[in-house]
C-alpha cells in the first residue's frame, strides 16, 4: 500500500508542477528584469493599449524631429521672414538645415519604430496558448486600425490648424501628443512580455553563406540528423526556438556539416565555419519567403494611385457641394474610413464565419488573406478605369476634351475605388503583418516586419518607374500619351487597365507562389 501511495503522491506532485507552468508563459518570454512571467499579471491585451498608442504618435527620435519642426514654424530666428505682398523671401541656410534636421529625424524615427512596435505588441500573446494565439491574430487587425484613426485625426484636425492656426501649432500639437504617448509607453513597461534579443541576424545569415562555401566540396548526409545542432532543449540563438531541417535549398546544409577536423578536435565554437540547423534554417525561411514577398511590391504600387493618380483624377471632376469646395486629395480620408469600417467586420464578423468553415483559428490563414486582398485590388483598379472611361465620354458629349477643365461629374464617383482600396489593404497589408510575423524565425521578427514595410517604398518607386515608362512609349510622334498635362485629352482609363491587368499577373503568380509555400516547422 505504501508504493501505491508513493506514486499517488508522484502523480499528485506532478500534476501541481503542470499547473505551475501552465501560469507562466510557454514561448520563453520574459518581464523587464529578466524573469519568467505570470500570463495573469503580463502582455495580452492589458499591456497593447500602452503599445498601439506609442504607434499612433511617435517614439523617442520621433519627439526630437517633432519639437525640431515646431520650434522651426515658431521661433523668428528659425522660420523664414514673413511675405509682403506677394513677394516672400527665401529661407537661409540655417534655417534650412533646421528645417531638414527635423524632417531627417522623425523618418529616422519612424523608420525605427514601424517594424519592430507590431512584433513587439504580437509578443504580448503567448504562442503556445491557443486562446492567446487567436487574441494575437486581432492584435494585427486593431493595430492597423489604431494606425488609420491616427491618420484620419492627422489629415483632418491637424490639417485644418495648420492652415487656420499656423504651422507652429500644427506641429507642436503632435509633439504633445508623442512626448504623452513616450510617457505612457514607459508606465507600461511593468505589464510588458520581452523576448531575449537573439543577436544581428544579418550577422547569422552571414555566417551560414560563408560556412557553405567554405564547405562546398563536403557531401551533404541524406540523413538530417546527421547535421550540426546544440543537444539542448533550446536553440543556439538566445530567444529563438530550434528549427526542423527542411529539404529545400540544400546546398546550404553544408554550414551545419561537421567536418573530420572538427569532428576530431570537437571544437564546434567557430560559427563561420560551423552552424547550427536552426541557423541554417532561419535563412532558409527568408528566402522561402521572396516569392511571397516580392508579390506585395505590385499590390504597393497600386496602392501608391491613392495619392497620385486618384488625385490626378478627382481634379478633373466636379469637386463642389453648393458653395463649398472638396480638395481632391481629401478624398483619401475614405480610403482610411473603409479601413476603419472593415477591420471591425473583418475581425467580429467575417473571421467568425469563415472559422465555422475552415475550422482554422484566425478563420482564414496569411496567406489565403492576402490572396483576397489582391483580388479586390483588381477591382479597386477596375472601378477607377470605368469611372475614367465615363468621365472621358462626357468631356467628349459637352465638347472639353481641348479644354484643361473638370467635367460636371461628381468626384464622389470615386468613392468606391476608395473603398474597395481600403478594403484590399485590410486584407493584404494587414496580412502581410501577420505572415511575416508568424512565419519569421523567433529571433528575426523585427527584420522580416521591416521586409514587409519595405515593399510599400519599392511599390512606389514601381509605380513611379511604370508611369515614366508609359509616358514614353505613349508620348511617341507628338501624341498626347496616356496621362497628358490636360487629361481629357488622355487616356488615364487605359493605365488603370494595365495596373489591374498588371494586378492579375501579380496574383496568378502569388497562388503558385504561396501554393507552393511551406510553413516553417518550430520545435
């Protein structure tokens, strides 16, 4: 009987040290000290407040180009003198250097804070409690929301007092505002999930190129368990979980090939001449990514017509309501009002649905959420070629097409193609957060959410490379072009056509891309 009881006891014992560990976090998270964490006391959704507000207005580089640009708007020595008449002198170089210094800190700022802020609030859930696991998916979408009721307040309010209270006030107002939201992020600082810092993972992907090559005449064993990996529970790389090997891109398992001299010497510590599985892997995860990836530079492209074709557009329309006249460039504030709309019906209405039929926990997974976004970018595109196409027809009916002036076609006409455009990124660049965050090794979130960010400038600088293209090839023998200085004598209506046919090349070859896709395999 007292074996029996023994083992009751045993049981017992180990049934209580399960209940412990169930109170702490499972992904390795730890409180500012350095500590295992309490799920009841840290991150979830008590601790993202604090985070989404830091997001919406700015960061400790941020402040410095804030309080720079306002003290240069309001100060006399800094700010250029006033106009007389219609005649306004030109600012001195100090001024300019002034000027310039704050602009060059806040993108400094803002280049710092983007990618990481979103890794560092998804922290906050616990990836091996599913319930955590399926609140993270929401993070993403209220953290984009949280973004656009930034901008819908910064290019409404912060806009009118620029221009009817002067610039000074329009900038110190948001340097108020971040230098509370720096405050409030510190208070937070108790209730935050910290992830060790796993070191530069450019410097690991470094390392596993040079250790391959340096090993380009050793076989690679078919048998992965053959190769190179700490006999630890844990990973190598401080905060990063080990990684399973795949099959793909061989060549670089030769870096966690072990040499007969290494093999004899036992010395395993050179990381340029020897790595880990899991390091391997981390940059085998990157370039699995690519394909996927480089799909969102055209999707970015498309995106970037909200502030520069759209605008083009709606300038050549009836822009009046009675006395009152619509700036064209306002319209953009439906773009982030769809935003605003769907990320609410996406997140309690539509992700509840699709769970019931796809029984996945986020309803749909990144990438089929992606793949919905470029379809409906398609029709953003659509919409604004057919609205093209009736506004060209009637500048044609009232004899204007000679005539630099708008048409008497309201330019809420635009509205849909708004719409639709931001719809199309709720689905996508939120989604895009989400892939990136998820399917990045544990150590390189912050690198490969700046991946992501990325393809918002380089679908710029293709939209800007398309249009200089088009202008060219249309422009031949004295012709007008496509997008003349006059665009109704124009036709805008066959560059939408090309993006959306541009935009439908883009997604045939993102569903063979993410069909062919594998996930990564985290132990």
């Amino acid at each position: 009987m007292g074996s029996v009881d023994d083992d009751s006891s045993l049981v017992e014992q180990g049934l209580l040290q399960d209940e412990e560990s169930r109170r702490y976090t499972g992904d390795g998270s730890v409180d500012f000290k350095g500590r295992p964490v309490l799920k009841e006391n840290t991150g979830n959704w008590r601790a993202c407040p604090f985070i989404l507000g830091n997001r919406k207005y700015g960061v400790y580089i941020d402040l410095l180009g804030m309080c720079t640009l306002t003290l240069s708007a309001s100060v006399p020595a800094l700010k250029p003198a006033e106009c007389v008449g219609s005649i306004c002198p030109s600012a001195t170089p100090s001024q300019y250097a002034v000027f310039f210094f704050g602009l060059y800190m806040i993108a400094l700022g803002t280049g710092g804070i983007k990618p990481c802020v979103s890794s560092f609030g998804a922290d906050q859930f616990d990836d091996t409690d599913s319930q955590e696991r399926i609140k993270k998916g929401s993070f993403f979408n209220w953290f984009y929301f949280s973004i656009n009721i930034g901008a819908l307040v910064s290019s409404s309010l912060i806009v009118w007092i620029q221009e009817n209270r002067g610039w000074g006030l329009g900038f110190g107002i948001p340097a108020l505002f971040m230098g509370l939201a720096i405050g409030s992020f510190f208070i937070g600082t108790p209730l935050y999930r910290f992830q060790k810092p796993g070191g530069s993972p450019l410097t690991r992907m470094c390392q596993v190129v040079v250790a391959s090559f340096q090993k380009r005449n050793l076989a690679v064993p078919e048998d992965s368990s053959l190769l190179y990996e700490t006999p630890e529970k844990t990973s190598a790389i401080e905060g990063s979980r080990k990684l399973g090997h795949s099959d793909e891109l061989r060549c670089l398992d030769r870096a966690a090939v072990v040499s007969e001299a290494e093999s004899k010497t036992g010395n395993y510590s050179n990381p340029w001449r020897l790595c880990t599985v899991t390091q391997v892997e981390e940059l085998k995860i990157l370039i699995r990514m690519f394909p996927v990836w480089a799909t969102g530079i055209i999707f970015a492209a498309v995106y970037a017509q909200m502030s520069t074709l759209f605008v083009e557009q709606g300038t050549m329309m009836d822009t009046t309501i009675g006395s009152f006249s619509i700036p064209p460039a306002s319209l953009s504030t439906f773009d982030v009002i769809s935003v605003i709309f769907w990320v609410p019906v996406y997140d309690r209405v539509i992700v509840p649905i699709a769970r019931k039929f796809t029984g996945k926990e986020r309803g749909f997974t990144e990438l089929q959420r992606m793949g919905i976004g470029l379809f409906i970018s398609i029709l953003c595109m659509s919409a604004a070629a057919v609205v093209e196409i009736v506004r060209l027809q009637l500048a044609k009916e009232l004899d204007l097409v000679d005539k630099p002036v708008a048409v008497p076609l309201s330019i809420f006409w635009q509205i849909p193609q708004y719409f639709l455009l931001g719809a199309a990124e709720v689905f996508t660049f939120v989604g895009q957060l989400e892939f990136f965050y998820d399917q990045s090794p544990d150590a390189m979130r912050s690198l490969c959410s700046a991946l992501s960010l990325l393809t918002t400038s380089l679908g710029n600088y293709l939209s800007s490379f398309i249009l200089t293209v088009v202008t060219y090839l249309t422009t031949q023998g004295g012709k007008p072009g496509w997008i003349p200085n006059n665009l109704n004598e124009g036709h805008l209506d066959n560059f939408f056509w090309l993006l959306a046919g541009l935009s439908l090349l883009n997604m045939l070859v993102y569903i063979v891309a993410a069909k062919r896709y594998k996930q990564k395999k985290a132990t």
